[in-house]
C-alpha cells in the first residue's frame, strides 16, 4: 500500500482540488479495512475517489482520501453474474467480461470512470429500455465505519440506499454484476432536421435499442446516433476510434475551441464547423468497442434528468430560447433517455427518462450559460445529476428527490458519526453530524 501526505489532488475538469492529511491507495481489502479503522478511531473523515472524472467536490476533504485504483479487477464469476472490485474501470471491466464472452447490458460514451465513481452518481448510457450503470447492480459489499465488511442483496429492504449513494454508507469494495453475452451491434450516425427530430423523439426512442442525439445550439440540423444488435461477427471501427484518429479528432476539437474563445463570431464558426465535418459515421462491435468515445479536451458540464413526458415541450422550449440569447458556446447539447430506476437517489427514480447534458470549454467562461438553463431545467422538473456541476442547495434537493429523506434516514444508520461525510453533502444534503 502506498501511503502519502500533504499531496494536493484535483479532478480531471480541474473544478476542485483539496489538500488531505492521507492520500492512501491500497491494493488490498485487510489495508483499505485498516483505513477505515483508523480514521473511525480518529472521528475523523474519510472519503474514497475513482477516476475523479466528477465535477462537484464530492471527493473533497481535508482529512483521510483513499485512492481505489490500484484495488481491481474480477473476483469471482458465477455463470453470468460476476463480482467485480469497486476500483475497476469500466474500460476495463469491459475487457476483462470480452475474456469471458459477457459484456455489460449497457454502458455510457465515457469508460475512464471506475465502477464505483460510475455507479455511486447514477451514471447511465441511453437507451429507454435501459437504467443506469447501477441498474445492473444484484450485490454490493461494503466496508461501514464500524469495521464491519457486509455483503447485500437485492432483497434487502434498504437496497433502494444502497447503490447510488455518493458514497456515503462506507467503503463500497465490491459489485456484483449482472452481465449478458457478449454480442456484437451495429452503430451509426445521421443528420436529420430538428423538426423530424423533436416529432420522432418519443418513438424512436422505443423502437430503437439505443438511440442518443447531439445538437449544436441554433443548428437546424440534429445529429442522430442509432444502435441496433448487428449478426456481422466482424469488428469495424471508424478511424476516430484508432488511437491515432482519436487524437487527431481531439486535436482538430481542440483547436475548434480555442476559436471559440475570440468571442460569439468563433464559437458559431466552431460549432458550424464541427457540424458540418461529422460524418454519418458507422460502426459495428461490442459495445465496449463501439461506445466509448476518447475526450482528451477538457471541459465543464451540467446535466439533468426529466421525466420523458415533458421531452418534446423542452427540446422546443430550449431551441426558442437559443435562437433568443444566441449564447457564446460551440459544444452540442447531448440529448438521451433512460429506464425508471428504484434507487431512491437514482436521477431516473421511478419514472422513464430524458437526459440533457450541456458543455463549456474549460477556459471559457460558463457560469452564465448553465445558469440560464437551469432556470429552464427548474420549470421542467429536472434533477441534476450528482456528478455534474449545479446551483441546487438542500430544500431544491429534496424537493427533485422524493425518497432522499428515507435515504438519510439509512445512511444515519450505517454511518452515524458522518465519517463518510464532507461539507459539500452536508450542505447539499442539509445534515450535520
């Protein structure tokens, strides 16, 4: 185990950083268990970190920070479930399941996160047939302040806490993953126009495995990306998947948002730009081949999720009010849906969903912009998601996440002297300890 202090530490978006008296990164269960017993001893706080590819401080302390990437890999596998430690990456996670011909049911364009930092924030793919990561979730092992390590199932009667919960129960060691074939999909792209797009949203939305959108703002034109399960058994990349492409793509990104920081004439260069240059591309793979997507250029996000119903009335509400304030941005709103969910802090709570996520290059200026949606997003119901940057305080909470109360209520229980805590959930959740 490797132990160190005073390391300064930040997040991939550089929104945060916090300074611990511990950085530890163990390898082993008997070394993260000793952790936790030290710092219980201490009334100390302890906090536990992935990839830190979150915007908020959820990570954030001044006292004990426990690293678990170097804590990875597969457990054990019984038939399709497999027991996967939390540090694992999904990237990874991915290749280790091709070994064994399974796969996840579903995943997100971003597979640098480790499962627990995906699966504690509610993190999802699209596709309305589909939950979040966590919905693939039948087991979860949890290291709690009292030095206990205890494993549960979905019939226990606070499951609904216990896998989206921001890691405020303990330390969560391992998942047990329910995991399908490995088969392979076909992916592709196509430009369509906005009115087509908001009139067929809803349903092919359902008829459609997995169907996401990418509009650039003031755009007439929307770019539709369709995945259907495919009977070709080849492998087939397009060149912004190789590792050369990728870099040659987030370079030419790069550049394009560095236009954008002359003012409102080079973002709308940008954004026609990128628009234009987007190829109807295709693809045709297993899904940890053909979704993710390398982001090397960094950037700020905001993200929320609505019940579906509201989707056509938003998406028309948004494109009136872009045409109105034409602000100064060249990244596209990302537009995706999602199954109910029954975690009670699951963004997708017990209704089918609509997700929107909005970006800024992160040297530009971005407080103006997503404040202006959120305004939009608050009439609409939205709850934002854990892991991306919001202005919500407590009561607003609350109010978006109808079970939380019960949720506190758990986490009270597991952890009563808050060693899980940071003053960001103390204040987003409004607790003391």
């Amino acid at each position: 185990m490797s132990t160190t202090a005073g390391t300064s530490l930040a997040n991939w978006a550089a929104t945060f950083d916090f300074q611990p008296q511990e950085f530890h990164t163990p390898s082993q269960l008997d070394e993260i268990a000793a952790i936790v017993r030290s710092s219980a001893r201490r009334n100390g706080k302890l906090r536990v970190f992935g990839a830190r590819h979150s915007w908020n401080p959820l990570i954030a302390t001044s006292q004990t920070s426990l690293s678990l990437e170097r804590f990875s890999g597969i457990e054990s596998v019984d038939g399709s479930a497999v027991w996967v430690k939390a540090g694992t990456t999904i990237h990874e996670v991915g290749n280790l399941l091709a070994r064994l011909n399974l796969s996840l049911e579903n995943q997100g364009d971003i597979d640098c996160q480790s499962l627990a930092g995906a699966i504690s924030t509610g993190t999802h793919g699209t596709g309305i047939g589909f939950g979040p990561v966590a919905s693939q979730v039948s087991g979860i092992k949890i290291l709690h302040a009292d030095g206990s390590h205890r494993t549960y199932t979905r019939d226990n009667p606070e499951w609904s806490a216990l896998v989206i919960s921001l890691g405020a129960h303990g330390v969560v060691t391992h998942y047990r993953i329910n995991c399908v074939p490995m088969e392979n999909y076909s992916m592709r792209s196509e430009k369509i126009s906005w009115d087509e797009f908001v009139s067929t949203w809803d349903s092919r939305s359902y008829s459609t495995r997995n169907y996401e959108a990418f509009w650039f703002p003031n755009h007439d034109e929307v770019i539709a990306k369709i995945t259907e399960l495919s009977q070709d058994t080849r492998l087939q990349l397009p060149f912004n998947k190789s590792g050369v492409g990728a870099r040659l793509e987030n370079s030419a990104w790069w550049l394009l948002s560095e236009v954008s920081r002359l003012g409102p004439r080079g973002a709308r260069f940008a954004a026609q730009t990128a628009h234009r240059l987007a190829s109807d591309e295709r693809c045709n793979g297993p899904i940890h081949r053909i979704f993710p997507t390398d982001r090397s250029v960094r950037f700020f996000e905001t993200e929320y999720a609505f019940d579906f119903s509201v989707s056509s009335d938003l998406l028309r509400e948004l494109k009136r009010w872009f045409q109105v304030e034409m602000p100064y941005v060249h990244f596209p709103l990302e537009i995706r849906s999602c199954a109910g969910d029954s975690q009670w802090l699951s963004p997708t709570q017990n209704r089918p969903t609509l997700f929107i996520a909005a970006h800024m290059y992160r040297k530009m200026e971005y407080r103006a912009y997503f404040k202006q949606l959120q305004a939009i997003f608050d009439q609409f119901g939205g709850r934002p998601h854990w892991g991306k940057m919001h202005d919500l305080e407590a009561k607003q909470i609350n109010e978006r996440y109808p079970r939380l109360s019960d949720f506190l209520k758990v986490r009270r229980k597991l952890d009563p002297n808050g060693l899980f805590l940071n003053p960001y959930l103390e204040r987003l959740w409004g607790v003391t300890t």
